[in-house]
C-alpha cells in the first residue's frame, strides 16, 4: 500500500527557536508542516516563519509541557534541551520525540558519548576525564602534550575548551572551564571534515562529505564537495554509518571529524541539523532541515544527491551587543548568492548572525578557485550599520 501524505498538515514541536529552527519552518512549511518551539527569548529568530512561540526555558516543564499538548511530535534545535523534561512532557501528551531523549542525554556529555562511539568501534581521539591536576598531569604523561581540555555539558563553537599547551597551563585550563571536564589528545589534522546523516522510519541517508573550515575554533566555511580524495571521503561516509548506530531516534544528526593521513576520526555529533550542512538548502535536492521534518514526522527521506559544488561563507558578528542591520549586501543580492539573515538585531563578537551559500556550474566536479575568490569578495563587502 503506497503511503499517502495526511490531509491536514502534522505540527512538530521544537525545543529552541534560534536560526535552526527559523530554517527549519522555511524548510517543512512546503510539506503541510506547521511548528510551534518554545524559546525563552521573546521574538526569538524563528518566531517570524512558525506558527507559534511559547516563551519559557528549555528545561520548564510547564513551557514544554504546552509545547507537548499543542504537537504531534517534539524535537529540538539545541543541546540545551532537558532530555527528562521533554520525554515527561512527551509521555504525558502521548506523543514521540525524536531523537530520543536517551540520544540527547549520551551527546549532552561529550565523555559519555565518546565513551558510547567507542563501545560501538567509531575511531576518535584519545581521551580521558580529569578532575585535578594531577589528573590532568597523569593524562598528558599518557597522551602528550599539548592537549585539548573541553567542558563535558555545555560547550558550543569553541565555549568550554582550552589548549593546554604546558606543564604551566595545567592549573589555568581547570580554572577555566567549568564543571566536568576531560581532555583529548591534540589532533595534527589535514582538515576538518563533517557529514550530515539522516534516520528515517527504517532507512538512512548521508549527504555529501563537506569540509569545514575554522578560526578560532568558529565555522567560518564549508567547501563541498570536501577537498579531499575520494577514498578519503567514502571512508568518512562509512564512519558515519557505524555513528548511526549509536543514535536511537529519526532525523538529522551533524557529525564532525577530523581527517589525519587518510584516517577519520570523530571530533563531536549534534542531534539536529547543523551549521555544518547550512550549504544543502542550495546545494542538494534536499535541505538537511526538510530531512529532518521528514525523519521526525515518519515521511519518506529525501534525495542527497548534490546539486553543484557549493561554499557556504558563515556571516559573523564583529562589535557589540548593539542593533545592527546587515549592509553592503548589493553584490551579493545581484549575483548568484543566497543569503540567510537570521534576524537577530543584536550583534555580538563571533556571533552567527547569518550566511550565504554560492554554486558552482553544474559540470564542475569541485569548487573551483573562481567560486572560492567570488566568495571572498562578497565578504568583504559586507558590514553591519546601527
């Protein structure tokens, strides 16, 4: 029996209401998807494209709870989800969560979900918890130095890790972030790479190896088709089958890694779309953000089938906090660029305030010097007015 899309549209709950989920309605909204989130920040990104806001934190139950009542189904555009609020909210509204919060509480820990990858054979770094500087001390005898010494719970684009380069940056890395901790070996990477990955209702997807490029440990573009060989990039695509092994629900999950003399290792995976795989709403037939409302509203997976070699260029804040407005965009609103302005009004040092995708010509086989130079260019005229 062929499955027939339901009359009246499915509405998905999501936990946060940033420039994910402001991303995601655009992406549903085609499919007869409505959304509702809940957000603590009134007139939070995604307000202007879903349904409806609920203001109130995501860890408060009662804000959830709404959330729960007023959906088919929950999901959620951050890790700062409480993985016990929303499966209590879930059961009691008798509706599904996806991933499921027993996924959400292995990635909140960076130990536990390493600890997870390993128990399944997922290569990754050298790792180990430290709680003193003897600890700490102990590990970098084991593992050398220098190392990387991360929050567990937490930590986001760069927040929560500190390079131990020395015996003297011991007592300062501890001092420094927060909570639980653990370190991991200093990987001398070729390059980073990611791969956005998809569970269905029985069926996977991967979409295209990209490459992601960091400052300061801040996306700041991705290159795709990744500028690697290809047996390098098949390699990756298989570690992120054995990752979706680990994961227990329907949708997209991002995978970082790193790629070391032809070995990948994984570095973190987010339970959600990712910044990572911005580049396939122009890049592939379909978004990561539309898989995702298909993987958590039980339809069919979509085509990741690439369209054209893709850069996705991150828009960052450089002042602040001031209300700013995006200018110097005429270059880019005239040539063959997209741009995604995320409507926050106040910017922020590093904050992701948008980005904007380019396309290669369709017989290209990677992105050529040509797209990469167009892409700078648009950049730099770039600017934000109060």
């Amino acid at each position: 029996m062929k499955r027939k899309l339901e009359p009246e549209p499915k509405t998905i709950g999501v936990v946060g209401g940033g420039q994910l989920c402001r991303m995601f309605c655009e992406a549903v909204s085609p499919l007869g998807i409505e959304v509702v989130f809940v957000d603590p920040t009134p007139d939070a990104p995604a307000c202007h494209v879903a349904r409806d806001q609920i203001v109130g934190g995501f860890d408060d139950p009662d804000a959830v709870a709404e959330l729960a009542e007023r959906t088919d189904v929950l999901t959620y555009d951050i890790e700062l989800a409480d993985p016990d609020v929303v499966e209590n909210a879930a059961e009691d509204a008798g509706v599904s969560v996806h991933p499921n919060p027993d996924t959400l509480r292995t990635i909140q820990d960076k130990y536990v979900q390493k600890n997870a990858l390993v128990e399944e054979g997922v290569p990754v770094p050298a790792y180990r918890a430290v709680e003193t500087v003897e600890d700490l001390r102990a590990a970098a005898d084991e593992l050398g130095l220098p190392l990387m010494l991360k929050a567990r719970e937490g930590g986001y684009d760069g927040r929560g890790n500190y390079p131990v380069k020395t015996e003297d940056d011991f007592e300062d890395a501890l001092d420094a972030v927060e909570g639980k901790v653990m370190v991991e070996e200093f990987v001398d990477y070729d390059r980073e790479l990611a791969v956005m990955a998809a569970q269905g209702d029985g069926e996977t997807e991967l979409f295209p190896v990209t490459e992601t490029v960091h400052e300061e440990e801040i996306l700041r573009r991705t290159v795709t088709p990744a500028r690697t060989d290809k047996k390098t990039r098949e390699k990756a695509r298989e570690v992120a089958r054995d990752v979706l092994e680990v994961m227990g629900g329907r949708g997209v999950y991002g995978i970082e890694m790193f790629e070391e003399n032809g070995e990948i290792l994984v570095n973190e995976i987010a339970p959600r779309p990712h910044n990572s795989g911005h580049w396939t709403i122009e890049g592939t037939h379909t978004s990561q953000f539309e898989q995702h409302g298909r993987g958590v509203a039980g339809l069919p997976l979509g085509s990741t089938e690439i369209r054209a070699p893709t850069v996705s260029v991150n828009i960052l804040g450089e002042e602040g906090p001031r209300d700013v407005s995006l200018a110097g965009a005429d270059d880019l609103l005239t040539s063959r660029a997209h741009l995604h302005w995320y409507g926050k009004k106040e910017e922020r040092p590093l904050r992701k305030m948008g980005h904007f995708t380019l396309t290669d010509n369709v017989e290209e086989a990677t992105v050529t010097d040509e797209l990469l130079g167009e892409a700078d260019e648009i950049q730099n005229e770039l600017r934000f007015e109060e």
